[in-house]
C-alpha cells in the first residue's frame, strides 16, 4: 500500500468519525428541541396563570401600596408580566 492510499485511507477515517460527530449533535439536538416543544405548552399554562394571579395582586390596592412603599423593583416587574400580550420576546413579535 503506497502512502498516498494511506493518507487517503486515513482522511476517510477522520471524514467518517466527523460526520458521526456531527450525527450525534444533530440528534442531541433534536432531543433538546423535541423537548423544549413537549414542555412550551405547559409552560405556557402556567405562564398565563401567572399573569392572572400577579393582576389580580397588583390591582388590590392595599398589596399595590405596599409593594410600591416596600418592594418598587418587584412592583414594575409584576406590572410587565400583568400587562404581556405576548410570550415571545420583543424582537420576534
């Protein structure tokens, strides 16, 4: 066998041990993405609860003072989540 089919045979070898790499990220991949896709529903479920509960909290009035006297921060976020239309973020709405 010359060393030009040695090289050859060898650059096979790592072409081939590549793409098997490649094919086991792709199907992490996948795994991950068919995962994400499993869980958004319920996510968002619970997202929408969320929403619910926190207007509900932040339009009584007594609870809407104190956290304005007490906790702002938590306030201006409350109001974000209370006032979303959308659940996907602003630059691809």
């Amino acid at each position: 066998m010359s060393r030009n089919d040695r090289e050859r045979i060898v650059d096979l070898v790592r072409d081939t041990a590549d793409e098997l790499t490649e094919s086991r990220e792709l199907s992490r991949l996948q795994e991950a993405i068919s995962s994400i896709q499993d869980s958004y529903g319920q996510d968002h479920l619970h997202l929408t609860v969320v929403k619910g509960y926190l207007r509900k909290l932040i339009t009584n009035d007594r609870i809407a003072r104190y956290l304005e006297q007490y906790q702002p921060e938590l306030l201006i976020e409350f109001r974000k989540i209370a006032d979303m239309t959308s659940t996907l973020p602003s630059e691809a709405a």
